[in-house]
C-alpha cells in the first residue's frame, strides 16, 4: 500500500514538472524544439539527434542518448528516462 501511494506521488511530481516548463524561448534548447509536443520522430529536431517520447501526454521531443549536462543544449539537462536511454529535457 504504501509503495502504491509512493508510486502515485512521483507520477503527479512528474507531471507538474513536466507541465510547468518555463517557455523562455531564448535559450538553445527552446531554439532546438526540445520539449515540442509529437507524434512521430520526425517531427523532432533529427539534425540534432532528438527523439518523441510518445510516453508523454501529447508526445515530447528530446536530444537523446546525453551523457551529461553538458552535452545538452542551455535550457536542459541530461536524465535518465525510464525506457533505459538519456535524453536532454528542458529545465523546468
């Protein structure tokens, strides 16, 4: 019961910090389209290596395989997503 009540806490964590991304556009990451709503890959950045988690409500474009934050562009940061890859999401 209480791994259940952990498991919904993170899930509702994940959301508001996924919905509440700051819509600056004048960072690089922004620029790119990383955190763009999709459907399919190519409606990603590809040039720049991005993939659509369709596991995202509304889809989500992401600069994958990131080692650090380093490699991301300014405005994201490199995490490890739950299909086993990283990718730079947008710094919300």
């Amino acid at each position: 019961m209480k791994t259940n009540i952990l498991i919904i806490q993170i899930f509702l964590s994940l959301i508001f910090v996924f919905s509440s991304c700051d819509d600056d556009n004048d960072n690089e990451a922004n620029k790119l389209g990383v955190g763009a709503q999709c459907t399919t890959n190519e409606e990603c950045d590809l040039e720049n290596d991005q993939s659509c988690l369709l596991d995202f409500k509304g889809g989500y474009c992401g600069v994958m395989d990131c080692i650090a934050d380093e490699e991301c562009p300014e405005g994201s940061r490199c995490v490890a997503h739950d299909d086993g890859n990283n990718y730079c999401f947008l710094i919300c």
